[in-house]
C-alpha cells in the first residue's frame, strides 16, 4: 500500500463479482487530497461499479475503502459525510422545487440548515437556477437537472467529490460551467474524481489520469507518465495512449 | 401489408396496445379469458329472456344506464389513452416527419385509441351478445359493429376533448384531470343512485306515490323507452334505426376529429408534454427545516401531495365507499359493517402509499450514499405514509364516538393495527424500484400484496367479531399479526 495518511480516497484490493463476470477485481487505487483525478476505462470496465461501492451503494466482495482516512465498513456515516456522489443520470424528485430538493439533501447530511438555505440560494444562483425556483424539477431539461443535482451534491461541502459522466448531455455552456466548479473546489483543496468518456476532458481537467480496464487500474499517473507506459511518443494524445494502453491489456 | 399503408400503420398500433395489456401479466390475460368463456354461460341465462321486445317499456331504463355510465368510463379511458397517444408515447415527431399522409398517421392512432378504449365493455357485451344469438336474437350481430362504431366515436371525442384539455392545462395536467375526472364520473354517477335510492326511503311518501313518480320519470321523453338515450342499448340489439344512427355518428365524429386533429399537428399548434399553460409560480423564501426525521416526512409528504396521479389511484377509492356507507345505513347496520370495510380501506390505502414511499423512492442513489441509517429511513417513510390516512380516519373515529363510544376504543385500535401490519409489510418487504408508479406494484412482488390483502381481511374480521362481543376475534387478530411477520421472516431469509 502507498502512502495513505494524506489519501483522499484509499481502495486496496477491492473485488465485486456480478454472477460469473468479475467487474472489479483486486483493484488499488490512492487519490490524494487536492486532486482532480479522472477514471477512464473502456465500457464494462469496472469503473461505475468502483465509484458505486466507494459512495455506499454497492457492497464489496473484498477490499477496504477509506474516505478521508475513514474505513466505509467500519465508518460508514463518517466516511458518507465527507463524500458526494453524482451518478451519471441522477435521479431527482420531479414533483419537488429545486430549494426544496436541497433542503431535503442539506436535511440527509444533517448540515446546518441556516447555511444550507444561504449556501442553496447561492448555488442556485451560481449555477443559473433561481429563475428557475419557482418550477418543479420534473420540468426541468438534462442540463439544468444536471445542475442541481451538482447543487445538492455541493451543499454539504463535500471533501471528496465523485462523478460518474458528469458532462454527459450538457450543452457547451453548461459543461464549461461545470467545469469550472470542478476546478474550483480543487483549487479550495478539495478532491474531485471523475469518470468521463470525453478524454479530451480528462486531459485538460485532470492532473492525473487513472485507467482502469477489466476490474484493474493497468495504468495511472499523467499524461506524461502515461505516454511513458505506453511507449508513446511525446505528440501522443490521451486517446493513442489510452488505446495503446487498453488495447495491451486485452480490450 | 404494405409498409406504410394504413393497415400496417394499424397493425403497429394495435400491437402496441396488446403488448401494454398483456405485459401486465399473462396470469392476468388467461384469468380474463378464461372469465370470458364463463360468462357465455351467465349470459345465456340472462338473454334468454331480455329481448328488443321486452325492452321496449319501463325495462329499457336499467339496462340502458348500464350502458351510459359504462360509456362515461369508455370516455375516461379513452382519454387517458388519447394523452398518452398524442403526447406521451414520443414517437409523433418521427411519424410526421415521414412520407405517410397525416391524417393516416392519426387515424391509425385514433383506431388504437378505440381498440383499446373497448376492448373491457366487449369483453362483457361479446358474451352476452353471443348468448343471445345462440338463443335465436340475429339481432344482436350487430354488437360487433355497434360496439366498433361506439369506440370510433368515443376515440374521436377523447382526441376533440385531449387538444381542448391539453390547450386549457397543458399536457400532463390534462392526463391527471382525465384520470380524476373518470373515477369521480364513475363514482358519482353510482353515489346519485345510491343517494336518490336512499333518500327516498324515509320520506314518509307511501310506496305506491313512489312508484307513480318513477313511472311518470320512465314515461317521460327524454327517459322513456323511446329516449334517445338508450339507442346505443338499442343498436347493440340491431334496432335498424339507432344502429344506422350510432354507426354514422360513430365514424362520422370519428372522421372530423381526426382529420382536424392531423390539421393541428401538421401546423404545430400542439403543446409538448413538458410545456405548461400557466407560469410557474415563484418561491422566493427558503427557510430549511432541521433534522432528518422532519426532513423525510416533509418530502414524502409533499411528494405524495403532489401527485394527483396517485391521489387518483388511490384516495379517490374512498368515494366508491360511500355508496357502501349508504347501503349499510339503510339496512340499520353501518355501526358494525363499517368499520371493516374502512379498515380494508384504510389498509389497502397505507399499502399504495408505503409502497410509493418505500418502494417509489427515485433518488434511491442519494439516500444510498447518504450518511443516514437506511432502515430508520425507511420507518420514517413508513410513518409518513400512515399520516394521511389516520387523518382520513379521524372523521370516522369522530362519528364513532358521537354514535356509539363503547365501540369507538375497538375501531380505534383496529385501525390501529390494520394501518400499521399494511405499513409493516411494506417495510419489511418492499423492494425499491426507483419509480413512482403504483401499476408496478401490482406485478413487482405478488406475494407481499397477497400477504398484504390477508393481513387486512384477518384484521377487519377481528374487529367486527371485537365489535359483537365474540370471543373468536384472536384467531383472525392472530392470522392479521402474522401477515407482517412472515414478510420479516421473507426478508430474512432471502437477505434484503
């Protein structure tokens, strides 16, 4: 095991099995605090089935998780408490307003409620809601369900961030907004981990890129000490080296 | 059949329309065939004696009203049906883009509509009609195309009153206000019966004045046997006129409609489901609630508040109820028959609606990874389904009270339990689904709904034996208990 005391996110060995098909097999992986770290990975390469069981969702076959040095089998509430999870398609309660929807997240993270009032206003704001306040979710596009979604999961201040396909969907403006909340909470010293299939996004937004390929991280560092596990030259781009890499390992 | 042709057009549509119904079960399908093959036999019974002949007096009234309430419900569904057909299934944007004519398209849809919309009074008129065939009424032949006519013009008038609603509410609206205006139809016009039936008991009027105005009513123009009103009854009969008539009026509505209908989608006047006829109104203030518990009960609650679909489903139930309150009210019984029949009520009404905050739960992610102990969770979602229905019982705790207090402590406590076994279950066995749909609860988990029913039945049975002093009532109350009990036992046992 690496350093894990300054770790954000600490997975040893960790397996789940779905009937005979081995999603994620004695996968490690250590993200420090501070990081945006993106998780690439061919389809049905393990990598939602990761993230759902690092946010609580899924239960491993075997394999310790630590949020925030927090074990999620030992601490499951403190190790919560520190984390966001934003699955790809979130799903939201149509016939609730978009305060009210945080209001009941801010409520789940038993957070002070005065801040979370302010705090959800401002999100609201920040994220080009409030006009929208008045309406229900279940009139809302994609985009704007995104949006609040990335709302509830930003109210309770989250150390670690995790983000399955968070700009699937969205339009060119939005997916820049987002981008930049990203940034943002990095540079605010949070840990932010995302799954994407844009790997022109990885490359611009993460300053590692992790790649995980049937159930394994084969691969993880930056782009330059990705191009260098791959043999690649230095003009490579993230897609020849991530074709490289998962083509090696037998995709 | 040639791709495109209006045949094949239809061939989709009505296959779409099979495939809805029998995707709900095939248990479902063969119960309701086998249920259309016995009734033959029934049938038989009855059309051996109801003839056009024998219909041609006062007799004409209740058949005829049979036919015109189960009309009204044809329309409500067919209503529904037309929103899901024009606004809701998504496909419209495709069929307008293709070559095929406009006006095929939606005449296509609109013969879905109708299959669809007739296919549950067919599924007793066919009988019938066939009986009386068999017993020498040629006549009746003419239930197939009158029955087609009926749903032609029924489909028309769901596609007329579906761009009517849809303009005034917009989409979504207008399918919940389908929905609830159907069971309020169909339950009202079965209450004005029950009510009129009722009232007249004890108006000190001798029988034989009574009886002196419902023939003076019978014998009236627009209630007699020649009433327009019963010539779809007389078309089913082959009564050449009504027939004719229903038959042109039927396509003919049918026709128009659709083809204005095409004409206002061709020039894309028609509203998407996610648009809304009045602005949204604005939320200014926020001032969020403290605790969990709270938290959770004031999202289901509101949650379940919102939803007129569900409030359709199932607190409109309880109006189908008060014609039954009539009835035991004037057989002297209503003190001891009541309170069971509520609590089978109040039971099935806590089942929908843990199940829909249980079960229905769509963020189960976020509830997933929050840090919140799920299990309390769900207790929490359990209560808030049990609030609105110990507010609909108080009413009833209060006329206990004020017309029989010895009795009111019994009902009380067995509301109680039949509320809280129905809440139990659904925690103990309730599987998330992720969607707010009380039509999967029916095919998700037939086992806890059958355990549910029992549960329910035992109970209510405890409480009217409680009610008349017998001892026996433990062994229902007994039976009830061990309805939850089993769904912890499943729970256990199968790891949830």
């Amino acid at each position: 095991m690496t350093d894990t005391t300054s770790a954000a996110l600490l997975i040893w060995k960790l397996s789940k099995r779905f009937g005979d098909t081995r999603a994620v097999d004695d996968l490690d992986l250590t993200i420090p605090r501070g990081e945006l770290r993106a998780l690439l990975g061919p389809n049905g390469a393990g990598k939602t089935t990761t993230l759902r069981i690092v946010a609580g969702l899924l239960k491993p076959d075997a394999g310790t998780v630590k949020i925030m040095g927090h074990d999620l089998a030992v601490e499951p509430m403190e190790a919560k408490r520190r984390l966001a999870f934003l699955p790809d398609d979130p799903l939201l309660y149509g016939k609730l307003y978009p305060l009210e929807y945080l209001e009941f997240v801010a409520g789940l993270w038993n957070i002070d409620m005065d801040q979370a009032a302010t705090r959800g206003k401002e999100l609201l704001r920040w994220l080009d809601l409030d006009s929208k306040g008045g309406e229900k979710i279940e009139g809302f596009s994609r985009g704007m369900r995104q949006k609040l979604a990335l709302a509830g999961a930003l109210i309770h201040e989250p150390d670690v961030m995790i983000l399955d396909e968070p700009l699937t969907g969205l339009d060119a403006a939005t997916a820049r907004q987002v981008k930049d909340l990203l940034l943002d909470r990095v540079r605010a010293g949070k840990t932010v981990i995302l799954t994407t299939h844009i790997l022109e996004v990885a490359e611009r937004l993460a300053e590692r890129i992790s790649i995980i390929n049937r159930g394994r991280v084969i691969a993880d560092g930056t782009l330059e000490e990705l191009r260098a596990s791959a043999n690649s030259s230095g003009a490579a781009t993230l897609e020849d080296v991530f074709l490289e890499l998962t083509r090696s390992t037998g995709n | 059949m040639r791709p495109g042709s209006p045949s094949w057009l239809l061939r989709h549509e009505l296959k779409l329309a099979w495939r809805g119904f029998s995707q709900t079960s095939l248990i479902f399908v063969i119960a309701v065939g086998f249920f259309w093959l016995v009734f033959h036999l029934a049938a038989y019974q009855l059309m051996r004696n109801l003839t056009l002949e024998a219909l041609d007096g006062p007799a004409i009234v209740v058949p005829g009203f049979i036919i015109l309430v189960g009309l009204t419900l044809v329309l409500s569904s067919a209503v529904i049906l037309a929103v899901n057909a024009l606004y809701d299934r998504g496909d419209l944007d495709l069929l307008i883009s293709s070559p095929l004519p406009a006006h095929t398209i939606f005449a296509a849809r609109g013969v879905g509509v109708a299959a669809s919309a007739i296919a549950l009074p067919a599924i007793f008129i066919t009988p019938l009609a066939h009986a009386g065939i068999f017993a020498g009424q040629w006549g009746l032949i003419a239930a197939y195309p009158t029955l087609a006519a009926i749903g032609l013009g029924i489909a028309g008038i769901a596609f007329a009153l579906t761009l009517q609603l849809v303009r005034w509410l917009g989409a979504r609206r207008a399918r919940v206000a389908a929905q609830i205006l159907g069971a309020v139809i169909g339950a009202a016009l079965f209450l004005g019966f029950q009510t009129v039936n009722f009232l007249s008991r004890d108006n000190g009027e001798p029988q034989v004045a009574q009886v002196n105005q419902l023939t003076e009513l019978v014998n009236s123009s627009w209630l007699g046997p020649d009433s327009l009103l019963w010539w779809p009854l007389r078309a089913l009969f082959g009564d050449p006129l009504p027939l004719a008539a229903v038959l042109v009026a039927g396509t003919g509505l049918f026709i128009v409609v659709i083809r204005s209908t095409s004409k206002v989608f061709v020039e894309g006047t028609q509203q998407s489901v996610t648009s809304r006829a009045r602005p949204a109104r604005t939320v200014e203030t926020a001032k969020f609630q403290r605790g969990l518990a709270r938290n959770i009960l004031r999202k289901e609650l509101r949650l379940i508040a919102r939803d007129p679909n569900l409030i359709a489903n199932t607190l409109l139930q309880g109006l189908y109820l008060v014609p039954i309150f009539f009835i035991l009210l004037r057989n002297g019984q209503v003190l001891l028959t009541m309170a069971p029949a509520l609590l089978l009520l109040f039971s099935n009404l806590t089942g929908n609606l843990a199940w829909i905050t249980i079960a229905g739960e769509e963020a189960l992610d976020l509830i997933g990874s929050a840090p919140v102990n799920r299990n309390g969770v769900r207790w929490l979602k359990a209560l808030a389904a049990v609030l609105p229905v110990a507010v609909l019982a108080v009413p009833f705790v209060v006329f206990y009270l004020l017309r029989a207090p010895l009795l009111a402590p019994v009902f009380i406590v067995f509301v109680v339990l039949a509320v809280s076994a129905s809440a139990v279950i659904q925690v103990w066995g309730g599987k998330p689904t992720g969607q707010r749909d009380l039509k999967l609860r029916q095919k998700q988990n037939v086992f806890l709904n059958i355990l549910e029913v029992f549960g329910a039945v035992a109970i209510a049975g405890a409480c009217y034996l409680a009610m008349i002093g017998s001892w026996w009532t433990l062994a229902p109350l007994a039976l009830g208990c061990v309805a939850p009990f089993v769904a912890w036992l499943r729970r256990r046992s199968v790891g949830m």
